[in-house]
C-alpha cells in the first residue's frame, strides 16, 4: 500500500542547520534503500506561494505568505507500506528527525490495487460509520 504523508508545521525564517540537512538526508537515503519512501520534497516558504480557491463558481487567488495559518505545508512523502501502523511508525521516524510539527497520512488510492466496487464498498461503509456518530 501507499500512503502520502504531508508534514505540516510552523513557518520560520531560520534556514536549517547543516547538522539537521545531515540527518535528513540520512533518513531519506535510509528509506529510498529500505524501499519505504518512493518519493520526498520539501516546500519552499509560502511567501512564494498562492492558494486558487473556487467558491459559488468564483474563483479567488490569494498570495502568500499565509499568516493566517498556525501551520503550512513544509513537505510531503510517498511511502511504501504495508499497513497504517507502519505508515504511521514510518511518520514517527520522520517527526523525531524534522521537530515540531505533524504528518498527515492519507492512503493513496491506486488502480489496480483496489477494484471499483472495492472503492465503491469502502465509502459506502465509511459513510455509514460516520452517519452511527
């Protein structure tokens, strides 16, 4: 299974250590090698970014940098795992190398690995989950 992990945390002006470049890039070599991270990026500041939102068929653009927002996206991750609770190990390892913050976890859907009706099933039962709460 694959899973996106979006780590989010406070933005900060402060360029990273050396120190703290080496040990990511030592987690990263560590999860290309052990084949459960297929992919990582890290975000630039928000400042450079813009956020397109469409509301009632009117479409906004917002520049950045958000102040609003407590937290912002600083990256993301593909992960390669077999199950949520390795995924969320593997968020674990991460967080205890990056600091503050928190990752998201989100199953990716992938054809083939799930047929229509499977898909079909598993929102009908998460539907139905959510309308017992």
């Amino acid at each position: 299974m694959r899973f996106l992990s979006i780590y989010k945390s406070a933005e900060t002006t402060t360029p990273p250590t050396a120190e703290y470049m080496e040990k990511m890039q030592g987690l990263v070599e560590d999860g290309m090698k052990a084949g459960t991270l297929l992919a990582t990026e890290g975000c630039l500041p928000s400042a450079l970014g813009a956020r397109v939102r469409i509301s009632s068929g009117k479409v906004t653009v917002t520049d950045g940098p958000f102040a609003e927002s407590k937290e912002v996206i600083g990256g993301f991750a593909v992960l390669q795992a077999n199950s949520k609770e390795e995924a969320i190990e593997l968020a674990r390892q991460f967080l205890a190398v990056a600091g503050e913050g928190e990752c998201e976890i989100r199953q990716i859907f992938t054809p083939g690995e799930c047929s229509p009706g499977q898909a079909a099933d598993l929102h009908a039962d998460l539907k139905a989950q959510y309308a017992g709460n």
